[in-house]
C-alpha cells in the first residue's frame, strides 16, 4: 500500500513507487481525464495542454494518492485546478470558475466513463470502413474537415456531412449499447 511514506520528501523508494503507480494509472485512465478537461475547455490544443499540466502535477503530488481511493476523482480535482489556472492566465470571456465549479461538481464517477467508452468501442467496431477512418482521422489524428478531405481527395463538404453521419450513427448505437447494459 501506498500509504507507508517516508518521513522525509526524499527520494526514498516509496516515493519512487508511489510516483510510478499514479504515473501509471495516469496513463490508464488518461481517456477519462481528457474527456473531462473537453467537456470544459473545448479545444485539442488547450485541452491537451492542461492534461500535460495535470499529469505533471500528479507526479509530483504522487505521495498523496491514497491506493483504494478513486483516482479519477484526484485527477479530475487536479486537472479543474489547472483549468482555473489556465483561464486566468488566458484571461478568456469562457466559463466563470463558479461556472466551472458547478460543473465539476456533478462530475460523472468512473463507472460512467467506463461504460461510455465500452460502448463506444465496440459502436466504432461496427462502422462501415471508410466512415471509421473518417473519425480516425479526426478526432484521433486531430485533424480538420480541409485536412482531411485534402488527404482522401474528396470536397470539404462531403467530409463534413459523412462525419456528421458518422457521428450520429456512433450517437445512436452508444445510446442501444447502454440502453442494452442498463447504464
């Protein structure tokens, strides 16, 4: 367990391994956290920014995790810090911090990530080849509908419209995965 620290703030091997353990239940559930910076600061760039923030943070604060307790809620706590922090110094008209607050307060658990993103998986299993590479391309090689059409040779438009497609068949069959599980 996590919870025999060393007196000092050395590097002890406990510090060592506790630093290792959040490192990688950092990157077992980094999905979840980035999901949770999206869902209030919008944008890739800034969104992954704030996630490298966080990760950094974490490590630091490694010590603190308590082993059995729910780390996502630690992460997402950090990483809400580090939203506020990133919008005061971008000094943005976006969300007021009270805004934020309130919102993270109702954060979902694990469980509902978790299932969220089972039923994701197995709805993009299921897509017809092109429209999986469509979302391949855009939300995990983050590129825009002009990069992508450039890629495959097709208009913008059609980009656009097949993505929107896509996403609502994604939206639908999400929707039956969970209806199907009870979530």
């Amino acid at each position: 367990m996590m919870n025999d620290r060393p007196s000092s703030a050395g590097d002890g091997p406990a510090d060592n391994d506790s630093t290792l353990r959040v490192q990688q239940l950092f990157v077992r559930h980094q999905g979840i956290v980035k999901a949770f910076i999206l869902s209030l600061q919008p944008g890739f760039a800034d969104a992954d920014d704030v996630l490298q923030e966080t990760f950094l943070v974490i490590t630091r604060r490694a010590a603190d995790f308590r082993e059995g307790t729910n780390f996502v809620a630690w992460a997402c706590s950090i990483a809400r810090l580090k939203l506020f922090e990133a919008r005061r110094k971008a000094a943005s008209p976006g969300l007021s911090e009270a805004a934020l607050a309130a919102l993270c307060e109702d954060a979902p658990d694990d469980t509902y990530f978790q299932a969220r993103l089972g039923a994701l998986r197995a709805c993009l299993g299921k897509l017809a080849p092109r429209a999986k590479e469509l979302v391949w391309l855009r939300y995990h090689g983050e590129l825009a509908s002009q990069e992508i059409a450039i890629r495959l040779a097709w208009k913008e438009p059609a980009v656009r419209v097949a993505l929107a497609k896509a996403r609502v068949v994604l939206r639908e069959c999400v929707q039956a995965q969970l209806a199907k599980g009870g979530a």
